[in-house]
C-alpha cells in the first residue's frame, strides 16, 4: 500500500526568481478570485455552479484576450490545480459533515502588505526535477533548494509558498508502507492532557515544553513596540515581520517537538490507543494552552506514521471515560483539575491520575480491537513451560477471509 507524504524544503531564489514566484502566487489568487466571481454570477443568473471541467474549459477559453494576458504567463497546469481546490472548497461548503462556509475571494498585497500568496505545479512529464541542488520549476527556472533529506520516490507536485519570511516548497511524493505486522506484542494507551502532553501506560512521559509561554517576553516586547508605531509605516513593517518570525519559530518548533514524541511512541509499541478528543471544543475553553500543547498534532502524526511502519493506531470512543479510574479494581471516582494525584476509595491504591487514565485507555482500546475482530489474543508458549503462561500477544484476525476466530487467552 502507498501512502501520500508531504516533505518541506527552504528555497533560496535570486531577486529575479524571486520576483517571478511573487508573480505567479498573485496570479493562482487572481484565478481564484476570478472564478469565485464567474461561479457567483452563475449562481445569481439560474442556481448552477461551475465545477472543475468547466473552470479548467473557461480558462482555456478566455487566454486569448488582450484583459487575460497575465493568465497566458501562467503555468496551465498550475491553473488547473487552482480550479481543483475552489471545486473542492465549494464541495465541502455544501457537504452536511463539515463545518465550512462558502470560499472568499483572497486579499491582494496591497492590503494585507504581505508576499504569502502560494501556487501548486504538478510534474507532468518530468518537468519539475531537482538536479545540482536545484529544482526546476515549470516557467520559473531551477531555484536554489536546501534538500535536508533525500526524495523517497518520484515528485507529484510541488507548492511554493513565501511564510514567515522565508521561502519553501512543499513536495508530494507517494511511500510505500510496510507489510501490516501479523503479530503485535505490545499494546499501549496514551493520555493526552495539560500538564504533560503525553503519559503512556507502560510509563512514557513527554513533559509540555510549552514554547509559547518561553517567547512571551519577547512577543510581548514586539507587540508593544508595534503599538507605537503610525500604523503602515516603514517601521511598522519591520516590527509587524518580526512578530511574524517570531511567531514561525514557534510553529516550527511545535511541529519538530509533536514529530519526535510521535516517532518515539510508534517505535514502542505495536498497537498505539489514543482518545478522540475534540480539540476544536477545547481550544474555546482554553484556547492557548491546547495550541501550545499541540494535542491534535501529536495524534495526527502517530496516525499516518502507525500505517507507515505497518502497526495498528485506534482511538476509543470520546464519550469513554477514562480519567479518575482506578488501574486496580476498576473503581470511578470524580476528580477536579487541580488533583493529580488520588486514593482508590474501593482497594486503597495510591496512584497517579494520568498514568491510571492511561492504563484505562489501553483496556479500553484493547477490548473494541477485539470486539471489532481487527485483532484476537493468542497464547505464546515458552520452550520451557508450553501453554502454562498466558502473554499478551496479538494477532491481526482474518474474519474477513472466512476463518476462525482463535482463542481468547
């Protein structure tokens, strides 16, 4: 099975290049904004909507007019990949699953002040290569690129972007992942809480790093100095991109913390058991206490990084308690925020309410793996002593293929 991945790169164009990647990120807004209208229009005069067949004909159509010219200049391709993401961003506007408005029109640079227009070519033919450390970009040229890491496979787009004053290309290239593991010996629950971000059953802790709140100082610093300043001036400019820098190391930081810890618990375990947390609802309550903690993130990444290496990420219900449990008997009790740490009042069990929560996971997730039929306990006989210790070890059952289901242990 292949898996689509995304790597990002630091390109380092010429002024000239430069200059030309500015060009065609107002030119993808500027097919955007022009199809949003046609599309509105269209509604407005019988009820339809363009979709993707006909903004890609409608292109084509109107190239050959003086106005449309700056379309002409354009990579085709590249305007083809604009009509696919508006297409898209109607569809789910409309589609009852997601909470999404009808797409805008994007505000140009003279508004915003800012060069973070983006554009996506895609690699017809072997147009976009990276050779002599440079990638070829379709009417662009071979841009100085900073490859950190080796390409995987063959590139299926690229998209180019200006953020936080730096610029960088996002390449698409599909891995291959490995074959699922037929037998699973470890299984391990993960809690997800403010405190520590990760506390794993088997004793993982991964402590908040907290990056926001070591840049505050210095962010606070900033936005004062902003608010001094006449607002569009030249010195305005300056601060407002420092505060934007600042705020891109922060992410960038987030982002490599949310990749090692969920590096290391898929290098740990087999079978990985998180909540489903509802991390939209959470950031209304505290808002940047969860972004800091990059909650969401961590579970993302150890998703799509369990089908890489072939092993098996569940999420229990998220109306399944798991906090306030004891990890002995099994005994419910009601905790506040501030206790972290409680008595079981049924065996007495002294006990940390993270790691109980946790254990309480990896049962939870143990038993819908089983009921579901995705995996079934097996017995492992050691050489000395056959069939007379029972171990937790998992197999991936075949229900699906017509044969039994084996034995409990």
């Amino acid at each position: 099975m292949k898996k689509t991945l995304r790597y990002n790169y630091r390109l380092n164009p010429t002024p000239v290049q430069e200059a030309k990647l500015i060009e065609f990120g107002a030119t993808a807004r500027g097919i955007w904004n022009l199809l949003l209208s046609e599309n509105r229009r269209r509604y407005e005069y019988d009820k339809t909507f363009l979709f993707y067949k006909d903004m890609a004909s409608l292109l084509k159509e109107i190239k050959p007019f003086e106005e449309f010219e700056w379309i002409k200049a354009f990579d085709s391709a590249a305007g083809q990949q604009v009509a696919r993401d508006l297409e898209t961003a109607m569809k789910n506007a409309f589609s009852k699953g997601r909470l999404q408005r009808f797409p805008k029109h994007k505000i140009s640079y003279k508004k915003k002040k800012l060069h973070n227009d983006s554009f996506r070519a895609v690699n017809n033919s072997n147009c976009i290569r990276i050779e002599d450390g440079a990638i070829s970009i379709p009417k662009v040229g071979k841009v100085p690129i900073v490859l950190h890491r080796e390409l995987v496979s063959n590139i299926k787009t690229v998209t180019v972007q200006y953020r936080h004053g730096k610029w960088e290309c996002s390449i698409t290239q599909e891995v291959e992942c490995k074959t699922a593991k037929q037998v699973l010996e470890t299984l391990t629950g993960f809690d997800i809480n403010s405190k520590q971000t990760v506390v794993g059953s088997n004793g993982f802790v991964a402590d908040n790093p907290k990056f926001l709140k070591h840049s505050k100082e210095k962010l606070n610093q900033l936005q004062r100095q902003l608010a001094r300043r006449t607002k569009g001036s030249n010195r305005w400019q300056k601060t407002k991109q420092r505060i934007n820098k600042l705020h891109g190391k922060i992410s960038r930081q987030r982002l490599d913390f949310a990749h090692k810890v969920s590096r290391q618990i898929i290098n740990e375990t087999d079978i990985a058991c998180f909540e489903d947390l509802n991390v939209a609802a959470m950031q209304k309550f505290n808002g940047s206490m969860v972004v800091d903690n990059v909650m969401g993130l961590i579970t993302q990444l150890s998703k799509y990084k369990a089908e890489l290496e072939g092993k098996l990420y569940h999420e229990i219900g998220r109306f399944e308690k798991s906090t306030g449990i004891c990890s002995e008997c099994g005994q419910r009790h009601v905790l506040s925020l501030n206790d972290r740490y409680f008595t079981c009042l049924s065996c007495g069990t002294y006990q940390n309410r993270d790691l109980s929560a946790a254990k309480s996971i990896a049962r939870t997730g143990e038993l819908d793996l089983i009921t579901a039929g995705i995996v079934a306990k097996v017995l492992k006989p050691t050489s000395q002593q056959k069939y007379s210790i029972k171990m937790k070890v998992f197999e991936l059952s075949k229900l699906d293929c017509g044969s039994e289901k084996r034995e409990a242990a």
